[in-house]
C-alpha cells in the first residue's frame, strides 16, 4: 500500500501561476532540479490532469543534441518508469497511449483510494485542481512546497481555500536562489 503526496512550486503568496497563467518564474535551479530528482525515487505512480500531462510529455523523449545533463536524463528516465493516471473529461482514450498513463474520464476519492492502495509506494498527485478534493477529504499525507521568492499577486492558489490542516514539519532546506523547500506531514492522512 502506497501513501498519498501533493508536491507544488509555489509564489510566496501561495500560487501556482500568475493571474496570465505564466508559471515561468518557477522555473528550477539546478540544484532545487536536483532534489526534484532525488524525490522521485520514491515515488510509484503519478496523478495529474490533462494541462500537467501535457506539460510532461517534454520528458518522454531524449533530446537530439546534448541539452540535457545528467540530471535531466536522469529525471526523465525515473518519470518514464511510473505508473500514471491522467484525469480528464477532455482527452480522448487515444491521447493518453497505454504505455505512457491509464485515463479516468473523472478522478473519483474512491478511485484514489484504490490507486494509493495499490501502490508499491508514494502516489504524487500533481496540480492543485487535480488535487484539490483529495486535499479537502484530508487523504494527503505528505505536503511538498517549493517556495519561490517571487510575489505574483494571483492566478492560481496551490491550495484550496476552504481546507484546514494541521500539518507537521519534518524536512526544510533553503537553496541557494532563494527558494525554500518545506515538507509537511498530516498525522491525520
């Protein structure tokens, strides 16, 4: 059985995007690229939703020429051996092909639950709206922000408004570029 995580790169006042959609300025360092790396071997399966997973299919084939350091490669080789799972009422069966995702027309609790049960190990459900409900149901035991030192004023919030969580510190780190890397647990999840 497998546990629940939310990961998310987030402004210091709490968002996603910009109010534009731009998510540019979150764009990581190499070595906030590198723990990103290191996390993943925990991780056995991804939940996202259709903007997240057309965002990563930039990882599903090496580059032509040598822009990609070891790092990258290394990242994209973990993230090809995952299980995952695109929630979208907008794609179509083949959009999502069998050997990169399984798709769920609608991302049900009682679908998570089977999804996180399982699992060999960590379930990362990715993207505040694909996250949202599973956040408010309190199923998410491990809370992963990259806070970046930038203010952007709105857009999208990386947590519901609506959830109260009391949440435990068990990891911090502070980069070099500013951002800071805090890792919450829910006793409750």
């Amino acid at each position: 059985m497998g546990t629940l995580s939310y990961t998310a790169t987030v402004s210091i006042d709490g968002y996603v995007n910009d109010a534009t959609g731009d998510f540019n300025w979150s764009g990581p360092s190499d070595e906030v690229f590198r723990l990103h790396v290191e996390r993943m071997a925990a991780v056995s399966t991804e939940v996202l939703g259709r903007n997240t997973f057309g965002l990563m299919q930039y990882w599903e084939t090496d580059p032509d020429d040598d822009s990609w350091g070891d790092d990258e490669r290394e990242f994209a080789r973990r993230w090809r051996a995952l299980d995952r799972v695109v929630a979208s009422s907008t794609l179509a069966p083949e959009d999502v092909r069998p050997d990169r995702g399984r798709l769920i027309r609608h991302l049900r609790l009682a679908d998570l639950r089977d999804i996180v049960a399982d699992a060999p190990r960590e379930v990362e459900i990715f993207g505040p709206t694909t996250a949202g409900d599973a956040i408010r149901a309190g199923m998410v035991r491990d809370f992963r922000f990259f806070i970046v030192p930038k203010i952007v004023g709105g857009g999208l919030r990386a947590l519901p408004q609506d959830v109260r969580l009391d949440l435990r510190l068990v990891e911090q780190r502070t980069f070099d570029n500013g951002t800071v890397y805090l890792h919450y647990r829910s006793p409750e999840a």
